[in-house]
C-alpha cells in the first residue's frame, strides 16, 4: 500500500495526491516509486480513462526533500552508466502514458515539483500557487528532462529567463507564459480538474483520446511531419473500422450521448510501429 500518496478512482477518473502536508509534499526517490505505482494502474486499468494529479495540505510539491538520505539515490551509483536523474524517471514515465493526465497545482511547485508536472496534459492551478525553476539558485541544473519539455511548452526565451534566473513566480505569470491552461480560486481548483476529467470521460472515445494523446507527445521526437500524417492515417483506418466511430456518427445523428465500449488498454491498436523509446545511454 502506498504510503506517500493516496490513490482514488470514481467514475473512470483516478486522483493521486501527493500526501506529505507536514513536509509540503516534497519528492524523494520513494515518492516517485509510489507515483510510478499508481501510474501503472492508472495505465492497466481498462475503467480508468484520465488520471489528476494533487496535493494535500498547502504546497502541491516545494521540492526535493532535502532531509531525505535518498533524494539523489539515483546520481550516487558506483556505476556511472546506472546513475539517472529519478525526477527524469518520473517524467519518462509520464510522457509514455496511454491516458490523459491533468495537473492540479495546489500550492508552491518547486524545482521537481514544478518539472514533475511539464509531461502532463493539461496543468491547472490555484491562484495562490507559486513555481520556481530555482535550480541555478541552489548551485544544481535543469531535471526531470525540464531541458526538453519547458522549452516547447513555453518557447525557449521564457524557459531561458525562468531557468537562468531561478525566480519564483505566481499564478498568473505562468497562465500568460502558457506554463498553465486555467487559474481558479484555492477552493474551486480540485471541482474545476474534477470538471475537465469528466469532460473528457463524459464525450469522448477512450481509444480516439489515447492516440490523440500519443500522437501530440511522440509527434513533438519526429523530425518531419510525414511521420506524424503515417500514424494518423493507421490511427483513422483503425479507427474508422471501429465500433466507436458507428456509435459516434449515430449518437450526432440522433442527437444523443454517445455510448462507446472499447477500452484502453484492451482496445488500443499499435500504430507507432516505428515508434522506438531511446534507450538510456551514456
């Protein structure tokens, strides 16, 4: 049973939350092992179709606990082709997720806590949430492959002055710089998450949004769009040979709400065939 987080699932929608309050939720390797944990679920379980991701108390998460033998367990390996960043773990995981994955930052993301969060969909926050790439601050680097994901999410010039800077700013600076999609009052941030799961759970087809989430993601490694337009077109014709798709065109023409039965994993076609992970090399 975890002991760091707590897991839930209600209507096809899985909240982890981050449960250290005490400590404000700060990351060590045995959070991101639990986190890692309920990811899988997440991923095997065919009634689960989004994931949310918070945290208890008054902090989503304010960094690496710094207190924690363990924090850099990764980077002491007597073997220098062993030695990872675990943040960069968690974050690869992340980005290889069937399902969509929505971040509801409840507080201060510091560091880890605010990298953990760029492989994720769609990240919302309260208006009292604060973020900080404050690595250059504390003498360390860029993690989590933050070097790769923050660039493309807010162009290489912000992700620069946040990152060579270090400095900790607010809510609204990271809605204007697109690091986030929606700000809301402390109160209202888990009922406007809750609100887009359930947007998506409610209208759309599991396998159609797994492929639309893996055609974003591995699309932003291909190097000419051809290889985006070769699995879009082996998603389609498996799509459009689908059950869903009938189920989708009688549901507009009846003007209904659709009832759709594949599931993901059971139902989801491989049409990344070319599509290889890189592997850890050094």
């Amino acid at each position: 049973m975890p002991e760091l987080i707590d897991v839930t699932a209600e209507d096809g929608v899985a909240t982890i939350t981050l449960n250290r309050p005490d400590q404000l939720n700060t990351y060590s390797v045995a959070l991101k092992d639990e986190l890692i944990g309920a990811l899988d679920y997440v991923d095997e379980d065919d009634d689960v179709r989004v994931a949310i991701i918070t945290g208890s108390g008054r902090a989503f998460c304010a960094g690496m606990d710094l207190t924690n033998s363990l924090a850099f367990s990764r980077l002491d390996e007597p073997d220098e082709a062993r030695r990872r960043d675990s943040g960069g773990e968690l974050t690869l995981r992340i980005f290889a997720l069937d399902k969509p994955i929505i971040a509801a930052v409840n507080g201060a993301a510091m560091g880890v806590g605010v990298t953990m969060t760029l492989p994720m969909d769609i990240r919302l926050a309260s208006a009292d949430a604060r973020f900080g790439f404050v690595f250059a601050r504390r003498g360390i680097v860029m993690e989590s492959a933050s070097s790769w994901f923050l660039p493309r999410l807010v162009g290489p010039q912000q992700a620069a002055e946040w990152a060579y800077t270090g400095r900790v700013f607010g809510a609204q600076e990271a809605l204007r710089a697109g690091l986030v999609h929606g700000v809301y009052p402390a109160g209202d941030l888990r009922a406007a998450a809750g609100a887009l799961a359930r947007e998506i759970t409610g209208n759309t087809a599991a396998v159609s949004v797994s492929l639309n989430r893996q055609l974003i993601w591995r699309g932003l490694t291909y190097s000419h769009p051809m290889q985006s337009h070769i699995a879009e077109s082996r998603a389609m014709f498996d799509r459009g040979a689908s059950a869903d798709v009938a189920e989708g065109m009688a549901s507009f023409a009846e003007r209904r709400d659709p009832r759709y039965i594949a599931t993901v994993p059971a139902d989801l076609p491989d049409v990344f065939g070319d599509w290889v992970s890189p592997p850890f090399t050094r």
